[in-house]
C-alpha cells in the first residue's frame, strides 16, 4: 500500500475510490494494533497520507501531495521500528489524534458529497 499511495502522489487524476478505500483499511488496521507502536504509527500514516491525496488537486505541485509524501516517508519509519516509538505515551496519544483527525476529515468528505 506505501509504495501504491507514492504512485499516486505523482498521478494528476487520483482514483478517489480507492484512496477512499485505502483509509477505510488502514483505519482498520489502526483499531487493530496498540498504540504508541511502531504498527499503529505506520497504519496512521497510510491513513494520512490517502486522505492527503483525496484533498489534492490534480496539480502535481499541490501542497497536500507533499504532505502525503511525508506521511509515507514517517510510515516507512515506523514500519522498520515495530518496537515502541519514541516519544513513548505521548507519541501514542499523538498518534491516536492525528487518527482521529482523520476521521473527521473523511467525515467531513463525506458531508460535502451528500450536501445538496
């Protein structure tokens, strides 16, 4: 999924159903691992970065490609450490935020389709 979601971040037409999709998996990951671990950290990140690219335009040079770049670059990290993180319970609740964040980004994605 990291090295799909890097392809993407360089595609001017994003496949918005499955970025949508790629979130709804790595929220389910991220309910399946502890938090403050190297596992969770990663499945946030992955959650990051595709909601990143679903608030991307199709400009290649739009800020938020960048910012799911980072997110996968943290998620890579993360990944290679499945030991506990630095920042130790206030990384995990740190993650636990962004996760959140998350969440109501896709809400509110979803709102904005619905709305009339």
């Amino acid at each position: 999924l990291t090295d799909r979601l890097e392809t993407l971040t360089r595609t001017s037409q994003l496949p918005r159903q499955e970025l949508e999709a790629a979130a709804a998996t790595t929220a389910g990951w991220a309910r399946a691992t502890p938090p403050g671990s190297g596992p969770y950290r990663a499945a946030v990140r992955l959650r990051s970065a595709a909601n990143a690219l679903l608030d991307a335009s199709p400009d290649l040079d739009h800020p938020a490609r960048r910012l799911a770049a980072r997110f996968l670059v943290e998620a890579r990290e993360a990944l290679a450490n499945p030991a506990a993180l630095p920042g130790g319970p206030a990384g995990g609740l740190k993650d636990q935020l962004d996760n959140l964040q998350r969440s109501l980004d896709e809400q509110r994605r979803s709102s904005e389709r619905e709305a009339p």
